[in-house]
C-alpha cells in the first residue's frame, strides 16, 4: 500500500482506519505515515494527522522516537488546525516522559489559554496539561485560573471538561 496515495484518495473515517490498519504497530510503516506528518505539504499534513493519533492510540509505543517532533507541532504556530488537534489529542492516551512533560504541559497550556483555538484543541489540551498537573496543586491552579478567565467564550464543552477535571 502507498499510504500517500490512501490518504489522498479520500478523507473519511473509513479511509483513515484502512491506513491505521495497514501501518498496524509496524515501526517502518510508521515512519512514512510520520514523514507526512511532518512534511511541507498541507494536504498530506492534515490528511496524515487523523491516522497518526489513531496509530498511537492502538499502539503507545510507537510515539517513543517521536517526542520531539509531535511537540514542535504543537509549538508551530502556523500548524494546521487538524495536525495540533490530533497532537494533543493522541498525547491524552500516552505515558508522557519526564524529560518532555514540562514543555507538553507548557504548550498544552498555551493552547488551552488561547480562545481562538477551536474548541477541541482547547479540551484535548487540558486533559493533557491536567494529566501532567496531577500531583501540583500549583499546576492545576494555574489551570483553574485560565479555565474562568473568558466565560464568555466557554462553549458547554469547555465548561464540561473543566467542570469535570478541574472541579470550576
């Protein structure tokens, strides 16, 4: 299978599972659905994403040599809205490192503190920023504090996840 050309030729539910199912928790495989990721071309990024976040939900330890990379994407500001969404959402499903989780933590913040992020992105990010915050008062103080900053802007699922897992 060309996973390139699987992920082009249509973007659906059905579509992404063919090319989860495919990569399976084959490292080379995932590799190149990475490359895409990863890569330059918009299309590809975004088509490639949805089938990322589901390759590691099935199999955590594909993430190990990749740290770094799904944190730039998160870091990117001009990512594309589906690549951080899927980031920080497959972050919700892995064991975090310490070495990266003050940096997770910080981006995820970020975007959770930032009322243009689409409302997913803003959920997602607080789990993971919460998941990271366990066990810091402090941290999830911090986290309580951005939570009822702009109530305004709190869509239900916002007010539901920080309801939820902050206790606001």
């Amino acid at each position: 299978m060309d996973i390139r050309d699987e992920l082009l030729a249509e973007h659906s539910k059905s579509q992404t599972a063919k090319v989860v199912n495919y990569v399976g928790d084959d490292a080379k495989r995932f590799v190149e659905l990475m490359r895409l990721f990863v890569g330059p071309v918009y299309r590809e990024s975004q088509r490639a994403a949805w089938a990322v976040s589901n390759c590691i939900e099935r199999h955590p330890d594909l993430v190990k040599p990749y740290w770094k990379t799904l944190i730039e994407q998160l870091e990117r500001p001009d990512a594309h809205v589906a690549v951080r969404r899927n980031v920080v959402r497959l972050l919700q499903f892995v064991e975090i490192p310490k070495r990266w989780q003050g940096r997770v933590f910080d981006a995820c913040f970020n975007l959770f503190a930032d009322i243009q992020q689409p409302v997913a992105v803003r959920c997602f990010s607080l789990s993971v920023a919460a998941n990271i915050a366990k066990g810091s008062e402090a941290l999830m103080n911090e986290l309580r504090v951005v939570a009822v900053q702009h109530p305004e802007t709190a869509t239900a699922g916002i007010r539901s996840r920080t309801r939820r897992i902050l206790g606001v």
